[in-house]
C-alpha cells in the first residue's frame, strides 16, 4: 500500500483526529471546525502505521479517500448540508459492492470482479457523508468466524494475535478497534457483524431482518437462507455511533424488495429486561456470567427491571433450522465452489456439517420453514413481556485463532458455543454484542442484547445505559 503524496497534519493533530468517535468528527466538520480532509489524512495516517501488522484493510486506495474527503469539504463551503456522517472515516467489507472496487468475498475466483455500482448500504453511507476508507477483509465466502482466505491473508486481532478477529466481518472488527476508521460496515448471517465485534473488544448491531437495504449488482441474487436471514450493520467503539450509522445505513432503496421502510424510534416500551445466562442450558463461561450479572447490574442503575430466568425461547431449535436454511440449500454447490477454491477454512465450514446435511430429506427444508415460524413468534411473544434481553454472545471467551480447523471435536466445540450467533438470526430480530471490558490478560469480555422487531432503538437504549456505566472501549494499540 501507499500513502498519498500529500502535507500531513501534525502527530498531535492527527492522533485527535483519527482517534474520536463518528458523533464527534460529523459534529466538527458540519460546523466547520475541521475539515474532513484533515481527518481523512488523520485516518490514512493511522492505516498506514498499523494496517501492515493487522491485515484488516486488503484495499486502500489515498487517492479516493482524498478525493472524497475534498468533496465533503467543497459541499459545505457551498452551504449544503452534507449529512449525518460528514467527514467521517468508515470501512466497507470485500462482499459487497462498492463501485470500481472488486467485490472478491475473500475468493480468488471472483478478484477481477469490479462493481459498477455501489450496493445500497455502501451508497447510503457515501450519501451521509462518510468518506469509505477502505476494505475489509473476510473469509473466502464469508463463511466462518475466523478471518484468512488465500486471495488477501489473513487478519490479525489487534487485541492478541493468538485469538480470532472473529468473522465473516473480522477485517471490520479489527481496523475500528485499532483505530482504523470510526465506523466500520459489516454483513452477518449466523454472527459475522457480532462475532467479531465481540471478538475484538468493540460494538456491533445487527439489524432487523428487512431494516437495512442491500444489493450487489455484480453477482447473482441471494439464496433462500441469506434472504431470510443476511443483514448488514454498523460496528464502532461507541454506542451512539452504531445509532448514527444505522439511522444512515437504513434509507430506502427500491433495489432491495425486501427492505422495509419503519420509523428509527417506535413508542415507549417498559424498562423491562429478561436475564438468561444459560440459555437452552449453554455451559457459559464464568467471566461471561460475570459481564452479565455486571451488566444487568447497570440496566438496574438505570431504571430498568432485570428478570434472571433459567432458559428463553428456542435457541438451540433454532440453530439447526438455521443451519438447514443456509446449507441445506445447494449444499452440493457450495461444496464444489469451496473445493474449486481451495481454500481450507471455507472446506473444513461445510464439511463439518456433512452429515446433518447429508440427512435430510426433501420434506426437511418447508418443515424448516414452518418450525421457523413457530420460533419467531414464541420469541416475539417474549419480547412483548420483555423487551429486552441479555444473553451470552457466545459460551466462551474469545477462540483461538483456526480452533475449528484442529479437530472435529474443536470444529464441534466452535459451534456448539456460537449456539446464540447461529440461533438468532432465525428469530430475524435486532441484536447487539456490547463490549463490556477485558480478563486481566486481555481478552475482550461482553454481552448480547435482543430487542423486538425493528426496535433497534431499544437495543441502543439498553446498550447505551450499560454502556454510561462503565469505562469507555479503548482503541487497541497494537501494534
């Protein structure tokens, strides 16, 4: 990568810069205070110092972040209001398209594959303000909660190169955790926008099914389960910028027939919040078990009524309709892409799942569909008495960078405890892994909020209580 030939802001300045939050830098740039183009040389400065040790961004481009920054800049010297992200540094993931970049999905296969045209989120955010950065790094196909494909490496946690960045949006977790740009897009289907924020030590929203709009024009039209159950969302080192990115994530695009135009904000719902620590009985790990008590500790502070109860709607149920949704559809397919590729992580993804899939018969794919019914509305009923809930974002601490690539019983044991990454997206409600602090060696610690349909407001009000409550996320400074 290189830098752009250009005057750079002071060390002191540019440490201010790259280091605040999106609210923050919207706020300085609309009201002239400084110029998005000082923070986009901020944020191309603190790429350039610690992308190479990281691996999160795989394409960076000065030339473009300048030219966008520049056109923040000149709009507001005309009087215009350039919107809620002005000037903000934001990354966008290798899936989806962003015009003139390839949309690889970590696959060799598809490195010459240029968008014309930006998908709907990638568009949103241009039209917000933001100044897209660059892009993050996936697994091939976005397939496991790990983060290396044979195309762009392999991305490095900037909290501890032993442990994951999580995936499929651990390029994404990883540049904003170290600083990398405020806000960062991702996608997530079974955990890719939660995992990895979790993973990382940082925020990261997943929205109601239908809230944010997306399309790549340069591919094919998504499969039954990604229909059903893919999103994108935001990740960040702060609460409110989560809420500022979605509110700019979600506008309208009639490109997306499934997305639905709802309010941000719906009616005052009680402060009522249910407690599950082992849900579906889930051996979690006693310091998850203590950043859950601990945050359910601040939503008391807050106002809020905390139930602890034994067990929730269906989880583990839900786990394997997702899983018939998403491989049970043209698994031979994405056997023979994965083989194609050669890539060993995406392989060892879908041959972990062999035998359940290899089971099924034709009646199990509507009897999956109609079992999913049934568990969103036993969640939904949930969510009228409780409109809030905390559970684990996952039974253990952060993984092992490859653990599911050691062994079958290490494979089992990655998505036994990914139970609540898996499970949810069934439900198609909004959730969201808060950070909540670290083990003194280290290793980010959190917790998962759900919230009711298209009550991402709500996640945020929960999340921003606990969040008032405890010390603020800090930028990792590796290297």
């Amino acid at each position: 990568m290189t830098k752009a030939s250009l005057p750079s802001v002071s060390p002191t300045e540019s440490d201010a810069l790259w280091s605040l939050s999106a609210t923050r830098i919207a706020a300085l740039v609309s009201g002239g205070e400084i110029s998005a183009l000082d923070v986009a040389r901020a944020a191309m400065d603190r790429l350039s110092a610690v992308n190479p040790a990281l691996n999160a961004v795989v394409d960076f481009r000065p030339e473009t972040v300048i030219a966008a920054a520049q056109a923040v800049d000149d709009g507001l010297a005309a009087g215009r209001d350039m919107g809620p992200l002005a000037g903000v540094p934001v990354t966008t993931k290798v899936n989806v398209d962003q015009a003139g970049f390839p949309t690889t999905n970590g696959l060799n296969a598809l490195k010459d594959l240029v968008a014309k045209t930006n998908n709907p989120v990638v568009q949103n955010l241009i039209d917000a303000g933001a100044v897209p950065l660059g892009r993050t790094n996936t697994p091939a196909f976005s397939y496991r909660w790990f983060t290396s494909n044979l195309l762009h490496g392999r991305t490095i946690n900037p909290r501890g190169k032993g442990l994951t960045p999580g995936g499929s949006s651990g390029g994404a977790a990883a540049s904003v955790a170290a600083g990398i740009g405020a806000i960062a897009h991702g996608t997530d289907i079974a955990g890719s926008v939660r995992y990895p924020a979790y993973a990382c030590g940082v925020h990261g929203l997943r929205p109601t099914i239908g809230r944010v709009a997306a399309w790549n024009a340069s591919g094919k039209d998504r499969s039954i389960g990604p229909q059903m159950m893919a999103v994108s969302g935001p990740l960040a080192r702060h609460v409110g910028d989560l809420r500022l990115a979605l509110q700019a994530m979600m506008r309208p695009d009639v490109r997306d027939p499934l997305h639905v135009a709802m309010p941000f904000n719906g009616p005052d719902v009680p402060k009522r919040a249910a407690l599950c620590i082992r849900p579906d009985g889930m051996d979690t790990a006693p310091e998850i078990e203590v950043a859950l008590r601990e945050a359910a500790a601040r939503l008391v502070e807050a106002g809020w009524i905390v139930e602890e109860l034994d067990d929730l709607p269906p989880i583990n149920e839900a786990v394997k309709v997702q899983i018939i949704l998403w491989m049970g559809d043209n698994y031979d397919g994405q056997v023979a892409a994965a083989q194609a590729e050669g890539d060993p992580g995406a392989i060892a993804a879908l041959a972990g799942q062999r035998e359940f899939v290899e089971a099924l018969g034709v009646q199990d794919l509507p009897e999956a569909f109609i079992t999913r019914l049934g568990i969103v509305r036993a969640w939904m009923q949930f969510i009228a008495r409780y409109p809030v809930v905390l559970l684990p974002p996952c039974g253990e601490l952060p993984f092992e960078d490859d653990l599911d690539l050691k062994s079958p019983e290490d494979y089992a044991r990655v998505w036994r405890a990914q139970a609540p990454m898996l499970g949810l997206p069934v439900t198609g409600l909004p959730s969201l892994t808060l950070n909540t602090g670290f083990t003194p060696n280290g290793t980010p610690v959190g917790v998962q909020i759900v919230s009711g349909k298209f009550r991402e407001d709500v996640c945020l009000d929960a999340a921003e209580a606990i969040e008032a409550r405890m010390p603020p996320c800090p930028i990792a400074m590796l290297p």
